[in-house]
C-alpha cells in the first residue's frame, strides 16, 4: 500500500474497480505515517483511507505494524497498547 496507492483517490479508484471485477484483493503492509516520508519510497501511508475504503467495500486488511516495535522503531506502531 505504499508507493502508487499512497493517494487517497487512487486507493478509492483502485479498490473500488477491484470491487467491481469481483476480484479478491489482499491489503496488507502499510503502516501509520512510514517515517514521514523518509523511507526508500519517499512516501507516507494514507491510513486512514485504506482502513476507511476497505471496510465500506467489504475487504478485510492487516496493517504493519500494528504495534510491538522496539523504541527506535516505535514510530510505526498503529496503536498504543502496551
């Protein structure tokens, strides 16, 4: 879910055609902010929308990392429970 599908339209576009083809579609790996760009995709992950489109078209999704980083990675954690 990052690089092409890192805007919001284009995952609305590309997710809902998937729908309309009836073909199955696995979302996985993208996680919150991707270290604000600074990564080897130059390029955050828009959350929000995935989660968002994914529960209006009925497709499941798993994030990453949802949480349990370590401190240095804790940046990608999803979720604060500890």
């Amino acid at each position: 879910m990052y690089g092409s599908w890192n805007n919001a339209q284009d995952i609305i576009d590309k997710m809902t055609a998937a729908k309309e083809k009836q073909l199955p579609l696995i979302v996985g790996e993208f996680g919150y902010n991707y270290n604000n760009g600074q990564n080897n995709l130059t390029c955050t992950s828009d959350h929000r929308t995935i989660m968002k489109t994914c529960q209006g078209l009925g497709y499941g999704f798993m994030p990453w990392s949802w949480t349990g980083n370590n401190r240095d990675n804790a940046w990608l954690d999803m979720s604060f429970c500890r």
